[in-house]
C-alpha cells in the first residue's frame, strides 16, 4: 500500500513523495510505534530485481519500471503469472570485473563434440539484467501483435505462458544487418526493435554468447547449473529438476518457471525452447 516515488527510477531535486498509510494495514496496531525505513540505490548500481510493465507505453516511461530489493519483495512472487504475461521481470546478473572461465572442458560427459568449446577467459565490463523467463507467447504478442506457437488451442489451455518458440535471429533482431559490421544494429520491426519502442528502454537486446553462459551458469563450472555433472547421477534425475527435454517434455513446450531455478533465480536455461 506505498505509493508515490516508492520502487521507481527517480531524478532530479524533488520533492520526491512516498505515501503510505499504516493504519490501514495495520488497523490493530500501534502506528506510532513504527518506523519507516528508506533505501536507496545509485542508477548506476540498482536493485536486484527490474519489472517492466509490457501494457504500457514510452510515453509512461517511469511508470513502467518498478525495481525491488530482493525476491521476497516482488509483488506476488516471482511466479506469478502477471510475469509470465503483463510484465517482463528481470534480474540483475553480478558480472562488474569479474574475469570467469568460458566454455566447457574437453572430454564433459554429454558434451556436443560439434560444438565450439574451446575453453578461454572473458572479463566483463559490467552487470545487466537477463529476463527471469524465457520471452513467452502472451508477452510476444504484446510485443508484435502476432500469436506464433505449435501450441494452441484446446489442449493447451496454458498457452500464453509457453515461451516464444519457432523464432529466429533474423526474426529477433532484423534482418537488415550485414554480419558481423552491423551485428549490433536492431530494426524497429524486430522483436527487440519493438520492445525498445514500446518500453522506451534503448539498451533491451539479446545477451551476448558470454552473458548467457555467464547467467547459465551462475557460479558453477558443472555441466548442468545445479551444480552437478551429467555424470553424477542418472541424466533423467539431473536434468528433469531443471529443463523440460525431450524424455520428460510430450514434444512440446511448457509453461516457463515450473523447473527449478539456478542461483541467481534464472529459470530454464537448460530447456524448454532452444534459446535465442
């Protein structure tokens, strides 16, 4: 029940007003005896946690972006269907001069022998937010305007809240760019493209190779995120707590954040969809 500057992105001298009514909440106890407590965080070093509400427009740019301290404080939880849906929730991803190991050693049991391993270092420059959940249905089409899934219909009652599948980099991004010169370059009519317009948020883009391993992985070096190795106990056990695949899964996707998330509350970066 705070309203005001309260969990927002705020600037200049103010004043900047919270209001909050304690009796209201707490009709039976002493108000008086309470004592409020303000926290605040740099924009260069914000919160943990970022909601951006899809429904809402650039020109509401303030108020579609709500910051929270932690998991405990996000409004609902963060399972809440409103994410899945309405708001895009994202998590801050402690990457700031952290220097890490890249990559997968030979020999990893499971490891894609087609695949290009090569262990090497990466440092980053700086954090950044990683969507929580895979971009789902019900949020693409806020996004574009388009339904685009093989899961529609009556059998799947569910299915705004699948991630988006079927997409591409050309779909994501645009096709206009000339690889790599214009590998940053994003087309208004993109997904991305649209989401900045929409949002109002220029920097919203796809993670680099590094920043997805980096937030696969959150801390650990196994081949599976909870920290064990493929090889640690039967595949089936390991991997179905984390991702739907093709043992577990009936051949389609399934709703995002059902699987245990990574430690830093990341849901289904082993499977569900192939990633972006």
């Amino acid at each position: 029940n705070l309203f005001g500057a309260v969990n927002r992105l705020v600037s200049g001298e103010g004043p900047h007003v919270i209001r909050w009514s304690p009796e209201d909440e707490f009709p039976d106890f002493d108000v008086g005896a309470v004592t409020p407590v303000l926290t605040a965080w740099s924009p260069a070093e914000p919160p943990p946690y970022m909601a951006v509400d899809l429904s809402l427009t650039n020109s509401t740019l303030r108020a579609s972006r709500f910051y929270y301290a932690d998991e405990d404080s996000v409004p609902g939880g963060v399972t809440d269907r409103t994410y899945k849906t309405t708001v895009l929730l994202m998590r801050l991803i402690p990457a700031k001069n952290v220097r890490w190991r890249m990559g997968a050693p030979t020999g990893e049991v499971g490891l894609n022998d087609k695949t290009r391993e090569t262990i090497h270092y990466v440092t980053f420059r700086d954090d950044y937010y990683m969507s929580v959940y895979q971009l789902t249905q019900r949020q693409n089409q806020i996004i574009t305007g388009k339904l685009s899934s093989t899961c529609r219909g009556a059998d799947y009652p569910d299915a705004d809240f699948h991630p988006l599948d079927y997409c591409s980099y050309d779909l994501a991004r645009g096709k206009t760019y000339v690889w790599p010169d214009d590998m940053h370059k994003v087309t208004d009519d993109s997904t991305i493209g649209k989401l900045r317009i929409r949002t109002g948020i220029p920097t919203f883009d796809m993670p680099t190779d590094a920043q997805w391993e980096y937030a696969c992985r959150a801390g650990t070096g196994t081949s599976l995120n909870s920290g064990l190795n493929i090889s640690d106990t039967k595949v089936d056990d390991s991997l179905a707590e984390l991702a739907w695949y093709a043992d577990n899964s009936g051949t389609h996707s399934h709703e995002v954040g059902l699987k245990k998330p990574n430690n830093w509350a990341l849901y289904a970066m082993h499977g569900n969809v192939l990633e972006w």
